[in-house]
C-alpha cells in the first residue's frame, strides 16, 4: 500500500462532491467506485424503479441486513482491484460513520476524506437545477439534510474529513481548492 490512496469526497446533497470526483477523473484519470451503485444494482434485481422513494427503501433494506456500514463492505473488494493497478481510488457517497470507520480501519493513513462544504441557500439553488433527483423547496432540502445527517450518521465523515473546501463560489475555485490538496495528498 505504499503510496496508494483512497480518497472519499463526502458532503451534503448539492455541495459539489460528484463535480470534485468529475473534475479528478478528468483531471487524474483516476478511478473511482461509487458506493450507491449497490443501491442501483439492488433496485434492479428487486424489479423496481429508479426513483428517490425506492432508493430511500432499498438504502435503508440494505443497511437493516448489514449494518451501517453495508455500502463500504460491499465496495471493499472493488477498491481492492482497482488498487493492483491505480495509485489513487476515489469513494463517491461514503455517508455512514460506520462505513468512513471500515475504510479508516481496513487502509489507515492511506484513506483519506475530503470535505465539500455549502451553505445551504447554495445548495437549493444548484439542486433546483439538477437534472437527476432534483430538490426543488427549502423544506424539502431540509427533510433531505434531516434524513442524511440522522439517518445515516453523514456529519461524523464530513467532520472527521482530513480536508475542507467550503465550495459557495465558482467551480473554478472548487477546482483551484481541490488541486491545491491533490499537491499535497500526492507529494
């Protein structure tokens, strides 16, 4: 594991995670496993549709069966194979305490997360414009951030974060933020 890392993008719905793990991909063309695809996987082998209500349900099926921690179980063994060949893994939608703790525990130093912070009046105005699971009303915002943060236990990743960038500007300062990091995490 010597100079590999697995790098978490965690934050709040609407602050800028899946545009950070874009941005590395194209930039660094480094791969990435995305915790969720289980959810997807598990949507379609129940015969269900892809809608928030159904994620939700499946999400928390899932995490009944197999503890908090379920998403970072079943990503284990994909970041594992991508690590015989790439440098650098990055973990989209790491949410749970519980699955930030099995990634520390399995790589220690080598895992690291980053932090994208947003207020939340920036947030419901990029997610009125999302395209997939748009929030469209303050309120629903919050019901989303309540879910989330009690739910699932996603403040204790995004406070233990090894970085911060607090993204309420444009994407290219998120960007100028972000590779200021990389230098560091890669160095």
């Amino acid at each position: 594991m010597q100079n590999k890392k697995i790098i978490a993008i965690v934050g709040m719905a609407g602050s800028g995670k899946t545009e950070t793990v874009k941005y590395l991909i194209n930039k660094y063309s480094w791969p990435k496993v995305y915790l969720g695809e289980a959810t997807f996987d598990r949507l379609k082998k129940d015969g269900l549709a892809v809608n928030y209500t159904n994620e939700r349900i499946v999400r928390e099926k899932i995490r009944r069966e197999s503890g908090m921690g379920a998403y970072a179980k079943l990503a284990l063994p994909k970041v594992a194979k991508l690590l015989k060949t790439a440098k650098i893994v990055l973990i989209e939608s790491l949410y749970s305490w519980d699955e930030y703790k099995i990634f520390k525990k399995k790589y220690g130093e080598n895992f690291l997360a980053i932090a994208i912070t947003t207020s939340a009046n920036v947030r419901l105005l990029r997610l009125k414009t999302r395209t997939i699971r748009p929030i469209k009303t303050a309120s629903e915002l919050a019901k989303r951030d309540f879910t989330e943060i009690e739910g699932t236990d996603k403040g204790g990743p995004i406070a233990a974060a090894d970085y911060t960038v607090i993204n309420d500007g444009s994407q290219a300062e998120l960007r100028r933020q972000i590779d200021k990091i990389v230098k560091k995490i890669i160095i």
